[in-house]
C-alpha cells in the first residue's frame, strides 16, 4: 500500500513558511527506530508503522489545517535490543538534543505548534521530556503521541497479547501485513511466548498490565527477539489498526491548529 503524504514541510519554500498562518499552523515529527523486530519483521518496523499511520491521518486533517510532516526520524533509543544484529541505537542525550533541536527550528521557522508522532514503545519518556522543554524554552505547544498508548486495541487482541505481545507481536505483525506485507516474513512467525508469563505468577507486582515494571533487554523475554503470538496477525487486524490510530492522530493534529497559544504563557 502506497500512501502519499498531504503536505511535506521540506516541499516548501522560505517564502511560503513566511506567508503561513503561524497561530494555526501544525508540524508533525515522526519519531521511529531501526532495531531488530524478531525473525519475522524487517528493522524498519517502527519506522514504516510511524509513516503509515501519520500519511493515513493526514489524508483525513481538514484541508483548512496546515499540517506540514516533517521528514522522518528513522534511528531511536534502541539500546534495549542492541544484542541483535541490525539495531541502529543512538544514545539518550544524543536523540534528547536532536529532537529540541528540530524543534527549536521549527519554533524559529513561526510555527509553534508540533505534534511528536511516536512509534517506539521504547523511547515515550524521551519524547515526554523533550516536549517539556520545548513548551519551557520555547512556549510551543507539543502535543505526544503514540499509538500505542491509544486505547483501540481490546476488541482486537486477546488479553494475553495485549498484555504480553510487546514487540513483534500480533500487532505490529498485523499492521505491517496491511502496509507493507512484502516486508514480512510470515513462515518464521511464531507464537514467541515471552518469559513475563512466567514473572507475572512468580513476581505479579513486577509485571503491570501492559509492561515490565522493570526495564529489559529484548533477550530477557525471548530470544528470538520478539514477544507476543505473530501467527495471530492478518492484515484486516492492521488495517482497522491504522484506520483507529489515524483518526485519533488527525483529530489530535486539528485540535492542535485550533488550540489557543494565548493560553500557554512565559509567566505565572
Ligand atoms: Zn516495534
């Protein structure tokens, strides 16, 4: 499936970011990775996942929105899975200055409304920080997003998926078999069991609904590199995985255009 993005930041010229509507204006930063997804998955997983659904959303913002999608950001804080050929990792403080620094571009280009679109489950408190000292420096309205987070999932996925299919899972499986299925390698997915099914009876206080409330490297769940039952993955599943997402994402971006910076103030 081929989705093209509406507007693209880098499509403009300086002329025309000096001709924007700065109050309303929305930029949109795709945050991925490229990290190891199992034997199944490619590493672009996160990256492919991030682009798909902000493409999907876009193509449902209201023309009246400018919505201008920054070029991706394809490498994360992907120290968790660094044990596995492939995985492209940058350091905490490395990507911490990247993404304030991007943001303080876009703040200097008139626009001071971002939207973080988060597609790694392994980097939410890096953006959570970020955002915080953009709003502070910057008094830019940063709106987080991560689908993950977004409560679309119950009636999709059984409960020990949700709980325990935390990476390469049913999932991400199913949406990269609606968006990219030629990617997939569907003859080595696997229900890869992960070891918190065990921790969850030995240690219950240790396993939360939908993480380890200890933090892990990809092999302490399972080797493989994947957690969760892929053999339960199809592309319907994806798609109205990206058609929920996405239109969580776009109703986010237009009520983003529409927020009021007046309300964001420098001083008590
Ligand atoms: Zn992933």
């Amino acid at each position: 499936m081929t989705v093209r993005l509406r507007k693209l930041f880098h499509d403009l010229t300086t002329e025309d970011l000096k001709q924007l509507d700065r109050q309303s204006a929305v930029a949109v930063l795709t945050v991925g990775a490229t990290e190891q997804h199992g034997p199944h998955l490619p590493l672009a997983t996160d990256t492919i996942i991030g682009e798909g659904i902000v493409a999907a959303a876009l193509a449902q913002v209201s023309e009246k929105v400018s919505a201008l999608v920054l070029p991706t950001l394809p490498y994360g804080d992907s120290i968790e899975h660094t044990a596995y050929p492939g995985t492209i990792s940058l350091e905490p403080q490395t990507l911490f200055d990247v993404w304030l620094q991007i943001g303080e571009s876009v703040a200097r280009a008139g626009i001071q409304k971002l939207v973080i679109f988060n597609s790694h489950g392994g980097q939410i408190h890096m953006v959570d920080s970020v955002a915080k000292h953009l709003r502070v420096k910057h008094d830019m309205l940063v709106v987080k997003a991560n689908y993950m987070l977004f409560d679309i999932f119950a009636d999709l996925f059984v409960a020990r998926e949700l709980q325990f299919g935390l990476h390469g899972g049913a999932v991400e499986t199913s949406i990269m078999l609606h968006l990219c299925s030629e990617l997939v390698r569907l003859d080595k997915a696997k229900d890869f069991k992960s070891s918190l099914e065990n921790t969850v009876n030995d240690h219950p206080h240790l396993t939360t609904v939908s993480d380890a409330a200890f933090s892990w490297s990809s092999q302490d769940l399972n080797p493989a590199g994947a957690c969760g039952d892929a053999t339960q993955a199809n592309a319907d599943l994806g798609r109205v995985v990206v058609e929920r997402a996405s239109r969580i994402l776009a109703n986010m971006i237009e009520e983003a255009a529409t927020f009021s910076l007046a309300s964001l103030s420098s001083n008590p």
